[in-house]
C-alpha cells in the first residue's frame, strides 16, 4: 500500500483504539493514534521483542506527555506549548503529524526506509506567525523533543534482554548521536546519528523520590534552531539503524549521515604540558577544518589527525569543521587539562586534614576526630545533615585512606597527626574488638549491617599497616596492630555473610601481595582462603547478579570483574582470568565513547546525586568517583591480558574524575551532567565535599600496582 492510501487520518485528539504500525522486515514502530507519539521500536528479528525505548508496555511509570517524540517550545512569557494533538496520517511505512501552536507548527515526518534498512524522523519548525520567532531565546532547554531511552534497571534476568545503556551525545551540534547497547550485550543494538540540523544538549525529566534509583528517567534532546522569520522553516532529521559494536556504530554512522565525523583524542584530560593528538574520521576526500585551517588527510583513508598543546588548566571546546559540497557543519569536543596530579592531591589531602576534620574536644563524641562532610557553598564543615550518606562513616573512610596512601610516599608532621587521630576514630567508633564494622558511629544510633563498609575499613588498616604497624589502643584496652585488625576485619566480613556480596573496593591483591611479603604464611594463607572462597561464589552466579543498593549497575558489575581479575593476578590461575571476561564485557558496556572527558569512558550513574549531594539533585553524574572502579578493573584487565589499550583508557578515566577537585584542594561529591534535570539547571558541581576522594585514593592505588 503506498503512502497515498492511509489506514489513518486524525484530527486533533480522535480517540482511536489500539496501537498502528509501520514496519518493514528490518523495523516495527508502534505509534499511538492520539498524539503520534512512537511507543514502541523493536526488531522484528530480535526472539527477546525488545523495545529500545519506554513506552506503555515497559514502562509502566512514563507520564503520557513523555513519550518518543512529543516536546515543547517556549513562545513567550508564560508560553510553553506542548505538541500532542495532531493532524496524523499513518501508512505502511511512513507515517506524519502536524501539530499546530501559537506562531508555529510542529510537522514530524517518520519512514522506514528498506533500502537503507533505516528509521528515519524528521522534525520541522515553521513560523507560522508574522512576526520573527526565537525558540532557543532564553537558552537551550527551552525547545525540547521528548526521546526516552529504555534505560531502567528493573531485575538482572529483565535488564540483560530487554534494557539498553543510552550512551548520549547531544553536545555535538552537527555531530551528534546516541548509541544503545543491550545490558546484556547480545546484538544487534539500535543506534541514531543526526543527518540534518544540530544539536546542543540534553536534560532528564521524571527523576524524583517515587522512581528513585532504578530508572534513569526520560530524556530531552534540544535542537539548535536560528531564529525563524515569518514562514520561515528550520528542521532536525536522524536516522536510526542496527549495529554490532561501537566500531561498527561509528563506521555506519559516518556512512549514513553527510555531517557526521567522528573525533578521538589521545588523552582527554591532560596534564598542563602535554600534547593532545587528535584523530578525526570522515570520508576519503573531506574537507575538514580545525580553527580556520585545514587538516591534510592521511592518503585516501578518510583519517585527519592534529595536535594541540594543553596550556591553560580547565575545560576546553573545541570545534571541528566538516565542508561537504556547500554546507559546513561543526562537530565539538570538550577535552580538560588539570594541573600537576601530584599537587592536585597533596592539595586535597591538605585541604582534609586541615578542613574536614573534627577536633578531638568535638562536644559529640560520636564525631569527635572524624573526618567530615564539607559544603564549599557554606565554607565549612557540615554537622547538621543527619542522612546516613553525610555520616562520618560509610564512603569518608575514602579520605582515611587517601591520606594514608598519600604519606606512604611523603612525610608531613601535621598530616600524620591528623591520620592518627582519626584512625583512633576508626578504631573505636566505627568498629569493634571484634572486627565488627558499624554502619554509624558507636553512640550516635543503631544501625543495620552494610557490608560496603568493611573493604573501605580494610584499606585503611592495610595503609596503616605499611606505614609501621605500630600497635594501637581502642576500647580502653583492645591493643591490637593494623595486621591484626585487617585480619579480623577480613574474618568478620566473611562470618557476616560477605561472600555473598559484591563488595566495592576488596583489597585483595594488595592484601596477599603484603601479608606475602610481611612473612606471616598462616595470615597469607587464610586471607588465601577467604578470598577464593569469594571468587568461586561470584563464578558460580555468573550474570546472575543479586541486586544491591540498585537493582543493577555498574558498582554491582564492576566488583565481580575486579574480584576475579585481582585473584587472577594473585594465583596465576587461568580460570579466574577466563571467570572474568563475561564480567568485565557487561562493565565495559557502562561507558560510552563521546568526545567530552565529562563522559569518555565513564559509567552510566544517575541517583549519587541525590543521595551524597547537598542539592539533592537526581540525574546523570559525569564523572562521579566510582566510576573509577572501571578504570581499576581495566588497570587489571591489562595487566592480566597484556593488551595495554586498557591501561590507557584506565588512565582516562582516573584523570576524568580529577574534574572533581579544585587547585586549592577543594573537593565536589559528582557533576551533574544534563542541562537540567526535571526542570532545574543542572550542569554544575554539587557543592558538597563528600565522598569524592576515592577517586584520588585510586589513582594512588593503581600507581602501586594494586
């Protein structure tokens, strides 16, 4: 049936029954007659008949005026329009609706083309007025298409078939994208590159107390549109196909848009001094410009290469020129530099001793010599939130250890003071003589068991141990050493049922690393014991992860990787290597390959705004520290596998997050990432000081090798 001859035709709301189609042998798109809305892209081919994005048959929560390709602009003062009443037509395999506004009309074209084995959309936005029109006036959010990613994490069996990780790039302008991958890795995937138009970001909607932590919401993509003259149009295509991986994202990408190139950067954040190679792939034969000068090909392969230098601390913009025929379009990249790495955490250490900590004589002495919250709005330290996430225990352990890790390499009399009073803060208000780890100080409440703790303990009794493990006193009378604790702790952990557990930041391989060498063959031994005992758990379940603090996610992911590579690396025994690799695919799959060192790499996290920040912001966090546990299971992976590709790209990572830190030491829990999140304006750092030092503590780690 061609086009011409319509299953539908509506006006404004006709309360049709059912969902139409228009489907080829490559596409299946569900669209509800009501308002036009696509509610369902599936696969034809695919047994699992997933749906790539939220619609009512996944998404039980999605508000009705959310769905893919609904949106708004704003007209005016106290004029947001919403289109979601249109004139529709919808054949085999195109389909159109018109949506009429004060002064402009909203015309969405949508095809599947076979030939090209594509879905294609095509938003167009007529002034319909007399007088000129601006739709991005007071900024960029304020023209917005609705574009939910089916990006939720509801149970591992559902996630792993039927869930995507949306790796967006809409900061792009010309070169922007979005590339799904299926939580379970199993392809073909769905990808979507701009073929017409530009784009200048993206914000979450739905991000609040009732869907919490398991959904990563619905996002926005804001179109750039020039100011519209009086019948004047401007329009925004894409075109969406199936894909193996990311190399062939890329390829078909470049392939199926005529503005499109892809940029890779040798280092993505840089140290101030070094050189930044640049790679750009196009076609054999583009023009390509980088600050008004050309960039010469290399032969006729379609790759254009440049350098610059890192001079300036901060973040940089860069944009790169694509001349195909008469057209110019821009693509941006977003690289940082930082400076000195090791003054950047000599900085931070500081700054904690110093600022952080609260004096012995603490009139709650609960708290009395921890290491604290800090609101770098406020300037000083926060003893007034009483969430578990702002207590002086949980994740600030990670400025114990970083402090530790950091005077194993230096000596700074202030700085060992500090440490040693609050590792008798460790000692007697946040464990027992028994190796006991409380999930809140001794004396301020009681508080059910969270297993998290304990590794974070053991690192610290681990660094105290290798800067002298000088017997210390707790509990009145409890003398014990740091090996001693650690042992206990270890012991402790697993009688609590730890095994079980998929524990960020188990300190294995350091731990039989330096019990090795500390000659204490029965404590190498049993700490042996345990740990593989750990390991064959984690084997056993294999993708069938329990859910945690999150139903799924990259911190559950990434310590079944890093357990079995890190025992791997401590035995030589190849079934821990081969254990591993499943693990270590389902990590990888977290981080995308955008050009901004905000999201390079970085693992998809979205609710540690809410819960470790001041704001309570919900919404995309790049770079939040833990996504450093993928830096730290690629660290291993490239040492166990020899493919050095990985060390570089840990490296990435760790740099990314140094983004959370200031030149003065200060430090910021995670960066918002979206424009907004539920209207508010995100893309900024949470003024809290929180947990963030991990990320630091990590980059010590890995440069010990552990």
């Amino acid at each position: 049936m061609s086009f011409m001859s319509f299953l539908l035709f509506a006006t404004g709301t006709l309360a049709a029954s059912g969902v139409q189609y228009i489907q080829s042998q490559d596409f299946r798109v569900g669209v509800d007659p009501d308002t036009g809305a696509v509610l369902s892209i599936t696969n034809p081919n695919d047994n699992a008949s997933m749906n790539w994005i939220s619609g009512p048959d996944n998404t039980a929560w999605q508000p009705l005026g959310s769905r893919w390709g609904l949106g708004y602009a704003d007209l005016g003062d106290l004029n947001r329009a919403f289109w979601n009443a249109p004139n529709l037509r919808i054949g085999d395999d195109r389909m159109t609706a018109s949506y009429a506004m004060d002064q402009l009309n909203v015309s969405v074209t949508r095809w599947i083309d076979a030939p090209s084995r594509s879905f294609q959309e095509c938003y167009s936005f007529i002034n319909t007025g007399n007088d000129s029109l601006s739709l991005n006036s007071a900024g960029y959010e304020s023209l917005g298409i609705y574009l939910p990613f089916n990006d939720h994490y509801t149970s591992t069996e559902d996630v792993l078939e039927h869930r995507a990780h949306a790796h967006i790039w809409a900061s792009g302008e010309s070169s922007s994208w979005v590339k799904l991958t299926r939580m379970g890795l199993r392809g073909p995937h769905l990808g979507l590159v701009l073929t017409e138009g530009a784009l200048s970001g993206y914000s979450v909607e739905s991000r609040n107390t009732l869907t919490s932590s398991n959904t990563r919401g619905f996002f926005l993509i804001h179109p750039k549109v020039p100011i519209l003259e009086s019948k004047e149009t401007s329009q925004i295509c894409w075109t969406m196909f199936w894909h193996n991986d990311w190399q062939d994202f890329f390829k078909q990408s470049i392939e199926r848009s005529d503005q499109f190139i892809h940029i890779d950067a040798s280092l993505w954040t840089a140290v101030q001094g070094e050189s930044v190679n640049l790679t750009v792939f196009g076609r054999p034969g583009d023009n390509i410009s980088f600050n008004g000068v050309d960039i010469p090909p290399h032969s006729e392969t379609g790759l254009y290469s440049t350098s610059i230098q890192a001079h300036t601390a901060g973040e940089r913009k860069l944009t790169f020129t694509l001349r195909r025929s008469d057209r110019r379009h821009n693509a941006t990249v977003i690289l940082n530099t930082v400076r000195d790495i090791d003054h950047v955490i000599a900085n931070r250490v500081k700054f904690i001793t110093m600022k952080q900590q609260l004096n012995s004589s603490f009139p709650d002495r609960s708290r009395a010599g921890a290491y604290t919250v800090y609101d770098n709005q406020m300037e000083g330290i926060v003893t007034f939130d009483t969430a578990s996430d702002r207590n002086t225990g949980r994740e600030r352990v990670g400025m114990g250890v970083l402090v530790a890790r950091w005077l194993l390499n230096h000596s700074d009399v202030d700085v060992e003071e500090s440490l040693r009073i609050y590792y008798d803060y460790v000692n007697n208000k946040l464990q027992d003589p028994s190796g006991y780890v409380y999930d809140w100080p001794i004396g301020s409440k009681t508080a059910s068991l969270r297993l998290y703790d304990w590794p974070w303990v053991m690192q610290l009794h681990l660094a105290m141990a290798k800067l002298g493990n000088k017997a210390v006193i707790s509990h009145v009378n409890y003398t014990a050493t740091p090996v001693e604790r650690l042992l206990s702790t270890m012991e402790r952990f697993y009688s609590e049922g730890g095994a079980g557990y998929y524990p960020i930041g188990l300190p294995i391989l350091e731990s039989l690393t330096f019990l090795k060498g500390y000659g204490n063959r029965d404590a190498y031994q049993r700490a042996l014991e345990l740990f593989t005992g750990h390991g064959k758990q984690i084997a056993k379940v294999g993708q069938n992860y329990p859910s945690s603090e999150v139903n799924y996610e990259q911190s559950i992911i990434a310590p079944a990787a890093i357990i079995l590579l890190e025992l791997y690396r401590s035995t030589g025994v190849k079934s821990w290597l081969e254990a591993a690799h499943s693990h270590f695919d389902r990590l990888e799959a977290f981080g995308g390959r955008q050009p901004d060192y905000h999201l390079q790499d970085i693992a998809i996290r979205h609710w540690d705004g809410y819960w470790f920040g001041k704001d309570r912001m919900w919404g995309d966090t790049f770079p939040h520290y833990w996504s450093t546990l993928t830096g730290i299971a690629m660290h291993h992976y490239a040492n166990a596998t020899g493919d050095k590709t990985y060390q570089t790209r840990a490296e990435n990572i760790l740099r990314a997050n140094l983004a959370l830190f200031t030149d003065e030491g200060r430090g910021y829990c995670a960066f918002l990432y979206p424009a907004t999140v539920d209207g508010r304006k995100a893309h900024y750092l949470d003024p809290y000081a929180n947990d963030q030092d991990w990320a630091l503590a990590h980059i010590l780690q890995v440069r010990g090798n552990y």
